[in-house]
C-alpha cells in the first residue's frame, strides 16, 4: 500500500511538470485541485471524499434515477457483467463514502459506479475482449473507471493522464484497493507520445482547450487504434475554446458518433473509431 508520504511526494512531481497549465479545462480550477490533494494526502478527506460538496459538483454527480437507467442499458447489452463475481464493481465503492443505493439484482451500489460499469458494457459490446490492451484514459477522476476495466481485463497496461492532483488522488484510490494491471501516471507535461490499442475519455477530453487537445491528439488520440470518447460540449460556458463535433469526427479516419445512453444532455454524444460492433455496422 501507498503511504501518504508516497502519495506527497507523487503529487510534488506532478504539480511541477503542471505548473503554468491553469484554465486548460473545466475542472482546472483551484478549489476542486485544493480538494484533490487533501483527500490524496489526508486520511480524513480521503475517508469521505465522494461526499464532498466539490467533489459532488464535479464528478460524483449522478443521481439515482440516472443509475438506473445506465442498470437497464447494462442488462440489455452485457447482463452477465452484473452477474459474474460482483464483487468486480462493488469493490469501487468501499473508498471515499460514496452515496448508496438499493438497486434491484445488485444491492447497494453507487450510481457513479453504474456509469462507469456502463461504459465496461459498451466496450465489451464495441471491440470485445480487452485482454492484454495498451489502454489510455484523459481525464481520470479518482481513477474509479480504471479500476473498474482492470477489474474485467487485470492483465491491460493502462496509462492515467490528468493533472497533478487528481493523478495524486487516482495513485491513492487504485492502490488501495489493489488492481492486476500495469498503471502508468502521466501529468500533461510527462504525457508520453507511444501506440495504444484503445483511447478512452469521460467527457474529459471535450472539456479541454483546444491547445491541450492538440497536443494530446499529437500523443495520444492520433496514436490510438479504438476509441471511445463521451463528449459534452460544455466548455464554451466556461469560457474555454475547445474542438467542436466536425473537427472531433476529423480526428480518425472511420470515426463516428453514437448516441450516449442513456443521455444526460441533449448535446452529449459518444466518439467511436475502430469498432467492429456499432449501430451503423449491425443494420
């Protein structure tokens, strides 16, 4: 187990290869980074952290009615994700007191964890076994859809990219609760350009502006064989200047856009490419 003093001296090397990035995305702003990093190094904070007001606004903000409907997609398209050790998924929510509820055939569950479960479906769905993957995600949170996609493929190298104290955060969080898979921990400044068999991004991506996006395209997204990226379209209200629908649909040749289920804003919409399994190749 990582110790908080470990944890500390992760996040000062991150903070330092991220100094001068600020307003480079929606959640770099400093009370939600100031959060970051007490839960990170802080035994209280960290003990209650999926409660917190900030933490709620920005990430932990799934209600329960949206948590059931991310169950009914997950039982139409992969059921026995749900059925096969539980344990898989319950196991995200024994960090951080996350908020709990009672769902038919699963128990007491967040309903964060059912997005994140959601999205295990529809990669299984769109580019089926995941073993042995190079996977990257942008943007990580707390690391809770990582743990959960080791959880079902332990055996993925998987690279975190995010700012230093959320990447702090992430280290604490997945090496508490243990994971198989090769991690890699990579703030924007240390972002490695190297092949990846799958990209992945919640809404992160879509957030970011659009010099940061450039340069993850370059490192990242262009070097990426699949891809599945939801995408809100939300920064301009933030007075970020981020790509829009045609230029994302640019990025890859054969790239295409499926509707987000269930949809929670009637702008957002899911980037594949590289998928053998779509709704444009099933008709």
């Amino acid at each position: 187990m990582r110790t908080p003093a470990k944890v500390a001296n992760l996040l000062s090397r991150v903070q330092r290869a991220t100094r001068g990035a600020m307003d480079s995305s929606i959640t770099d702003r400093n009370s939600y980074q100031s959060f970051c990093e007490k839960a990170a190094t802080n035994d209280k904070v960290f003990a209650r952290f999926r409660r917190a007001p900030v933490y709620v606004e920005t990430l932990e903000h799934v209600n329960r009615e949206q948590g059931a409907a991310y169950l009914d997609v997950i039982r139409r398209d992969n059921p026995d994700i749900l059925d096969e050790t539980p344990g898989r998924y319950h196991a995200n929510d024994t960090l951080g007191s996350p908020l709990l509820y009672e769902y038919p055939g699963t128990g007491r569950v967040s309903p964060v964890t059912l997005r994140y479960l959601k999205v295990v479906s529809d990669l299984r769905r769109l580019f089926g076994d995941l073993s042995g993957f190079n996977i990257v995600e942008i943007g990580v949170g707390y690391g809770g859809q990582c743990r959960l996609i080791t959880g079902y493929w332990p055996d993925v190298t998987y690279t975190l990219i995010d700012l230093a104290p959320a990447l702090a955060l992430a280290n604490r969080y997945l090496t508490e609760l243990g994971t198989g898979a090769t991690l890699r921990f990579e703030p924007p400044n240390e972002v490695q350009a190297r092949p990846y068999d799958l990209c992945i991004s919640n809404y992160a991506f879509s957030e970011l502006s659009r010099p940061v996006q450039e340069e993850y395209v370059t490192s990242v997204v262009s070097r990426s064989q699949r891809g599945y990226m939801t995408c809100n379209f939300v920064s301009d209200l933030f007075k970020i200047e981020s790509m829009d629908r045609a230029e994302l649909l640019a990025l890859h040749a054969g790239s295409q856009w499926i509707d987000e289920e269930p949809r929670t804003h009637p702008k957002n919409a899911i980037l594949v490419w590289g998928a053998a399994n779509t709704p444009e190749n099933r008709r």
